[in-house]
C-alpha cells in the first residue's frame, strides 16, 4: 500500500471512530430519557442457517406491522430507546426491529439468496409475517429496506419511512407506495439532494419515490434527526404512528418542524400528514 493511500484510510477510519464516538452520544442522551414499559421482547430467527436477531412489541395477531432496519453507527436497540416500538404496541400494532446482518448477535454473512436485496423478504417469511407491511428504514438500513419496497415478492407494502436511508441510483422505476421522508435540518449535503431528487414541490413523474411522498424536516437535528434529543424522539415517534393510521400524539414537543409536501411548505409544530401508509 502506497503512503499516500494509507494515508488517506488512517484519515477515513479517524472520521468514522469520531463519527460513531458523536453518534453514541447523541443515543445516550435518548437512551436516559427512555422509560422502559416492558412491552419490547428480544428474539431471534435462523434465516438461511444463519441467526437473525430482532426486538418487537406489540400483539402478534396485530393488522398492522412496521419493519424498521437501523443505521451503521446503530442497531435494533436504537428504535427502543427512540420510543417507537412502545408507541406503535400502544396504538394496537406491531413494532419488529431487526438488528442488520453483522450487528449483535445477527450473522455476519447475509447468504446466497439476492444478498441485502433478498435479506428482509426472507427475515418476514422465516417471522410469518402478514401479507401486508410497512417499512421504515434510516441511513444505511435502507440499503436492506429499499430493495424489499421496490420488489417485495408475495408482500404488499403499505407504505415506507425514510430517516434520510440511502436510495439507490439504479432502480428502473420509483417504488408505487406512499412515502415520508423524516431528516434533520442539519443532515447537508444530504438534505438538499433529496429534496430535489426525491420530495420537490411541485412533485416529479420522475421523482426516486414518486408521487405520493412527503417531505418534514426537524428543525436543527442532525443525520439521525430522531436523536437530536428526547423531543425530536417523540415527534418522529408520533410521524411514524400517524402514518401507520395511529392517532398522532398532541405531545409534539416545542421544537418546531419544517414540512414539505405537494402544495405545503410551512413551518408547523404539528405537520399535518399528506401521506399515509395504505393497508
């Protein structure tokens, strides 16, 4: 290895430690403030021979379940402490948070079947999951949720969550489902090249999500906008339930949100959803 490229990976790799130092702080600050109500359940699954483990709450018989997937600097636990699955077993649904392959006790090596593109259809068949299913997915979890939305197999999806996930360049066509997208106001470059690519006012045929898509911004939150503080927990809390078809929680907190949809764009304490998941 050349100087000059190790070099360049001891500088890569400083960033990621002081990227994942940054981001353990921001989940330590919601994890204190969570207060456990002993409705979220640890499992595992064997999917292909290989050990996949997840978090779930809510009745098992529920009419509607969200999938979440986390992002690299996180994991199953991350969505816990957000207070989400809580919410969702509240408002009568199911929550199931998968820790990706690599994360806790979940098998580093994804198998043969399609990779990350097949990893979340085969973990709902191993969970005999319903037909019908809502995904939400942040940052590097979308690289595993976004090919299941676009070819879900035998599954319908009835709509999906974007926490700035990571999108593919190379989809033939954008997914037929609602859409919100939940980013931090802070979250540049990122922010803005969604924004145009994905969630512009008005909306484009041509648009990576399509159509049906809203666009709320939580006002000074950093990449992981729902860490920002206990607050932006609650709000991104009640978005997520609000879109599944849960009553939307009056405790919004005092921080303000910037929303974005086909004919809004107006800073609100209580966006109203344009969108919402289609069971």
């Amino acid at each position: 290895m050349s100087r000059v490229l190790l070099a360049l990976t001891l500088v890569s790799a400083r960033r990621m430690a002081r990227g994942r130092a940054a981001n353990a702080d921001l989940e330590g600050a919601i994890r204190d403030a969570y207060v456990d109500k002993h409705q979220v359940h640890h499992g595992s699954i064997t999917v292909d021979g290989e050990a996949v483990e997840f978090l779930e709450a809510g009745p098992k018989d529920a009419a509607k379940t969200v999938l979440f997937c986390h992002g690299a600097a996180f994991s199953m636990a991350t969505w816990q402490h957000v207070g989400v699955l809580d919410a969702l077993a509240e408002a009568g649904m199911r929550g199931i948070a998968l820790n990706l392959p690599g994360y806790g006790a979940s098998s580093k090596t994804i198998g043969g079947w399609q990779g990350r593109a097949g990893f979340v259809r085969r973990v709902a068949e191993a969970l005999d999951l319903p037909s019908t299913l809502m995904v939400v997915a942040a940052s590097m979890g979308g690289s595993y949720a976004l090919p299941f939305v676009m070819d879900p197999g035998p599954y319908k999806i009835a709509g999906y969550i974007t926490a700035a996930a990571l999108r593919s360049r190379h989809n033939a066509k954008p997914p037929s489902v609602p859409v919100l997208g939940i980013y931090g106001s802070e979250d540049q470059p990122r922010l803005d090249s969604d924004r145009r690519a994905c969630f512009a006012v008005p909306p484009s045929p041509y648009g990576c999500y399509g159509n049906h898509t809203q666009l709320i911004v939580l006002a000074n939150a950093p990449h992981p906008c729902y860490l920002r503080d206990a607050a932006a927990a609650r709000q991104f809390t009640n978005l997520v339930v609000a879109f599944a078809g849960g009553a939307m929680s009056r405790d919004m907190g005092s921080t303000p949100l910037h929303a974005y949809s086909a004919h809004v764009a107006a800073a609100t304490a209580e966006p109203a959803l344009s969108v919402r998941a289609a069971w």
